[in-house]
C-alpha cells in the first residue's frame, strides 16, 4: 500500500507537520529538551508506522507505534501542564493523537485477524 494511501500514515504525518511549529515556541530552556523529545516520539511513531506497513509481521510495529502514541499523550499533557502549550492547542492535539489512536487500533485487529488467518 503506499504510504500516500495510508490514513494512519497521512494522519500522523500531518500531525506531525502541526505540531512542529508549536513546539518551536517552547521556551528556549525547554526547546532541547521537552520539545525535542516530543518531536523524537512523534518522528519515531511515524517511522513504525512505515515499518509496519512495509513489513510481513506488522503487529510489533503496531505495538510500538501505539506506546509511542502513549509516550507523547504524556508528554503533551506534561506540556500543557507546565503552560507550553494552551488548552485549545491541548484539546486540538489530544483529538488528533485519538485519532491516530483509533487507526492504529484498527490496523492492530486487522493485523492480528491476518495473521491468524494468513488466506485471507
């Protein structure tokens, strides 16, 4: 399948794309450190989404990218918490990372129905 085609994949990479510049705001004592690790975990997320989709047994890289999607639900509230981010920016990325959340849940059960029956 190409990655274009992909809504998980198109849906965290926009995400992605939204999130950087907010986290470019952060304060310049937290720009290499809060808001580094958050791009890192979000960069990671989609490069075990791409993985999984190129890959026979995709049900790790799923798992991955789903604790990788709980990492930075952490990290974003710890974000929002220390008043980085907004709560309307806040409640914008929580309904994207749900999301996310929901298509990597449902590509998680086709995955694991796929490899319980490989004929189909």
């Amino acid at each position: 399948m190409s990655l274009n085609d992909f809504k998980v994949y198109t849906k965290t990479y926009d995400y992605m794309s939204w999130l950087f510049p907010i986290t470019m705001g952060f304060p310049k004592s937290q720009r290499f450190v809060l808001a580094q690790r958050i791009e890192n975990t979000v960069l990671s997320m989609l490069e075990l989404i791409i993985e999984g989709n190129a890959s026979r047994e995709k049900v790790p890289c799923i798992h991955g990218a789903l604790t990788k999607l709980e990492i930075l639900q952490v990290l974003i509230r710890f974000a929002k918490d220390q008043r980085f981010l907004n709560l309307r920016t806040y409640e914008i990325s929580s309904k994207q990372l749900a999301e996310i959340g929901r298509l990597l849940g449902g590509w998680l059960r086709k995955a694991m129905q796929d490899e319980r029956d490989p004929g189909t």
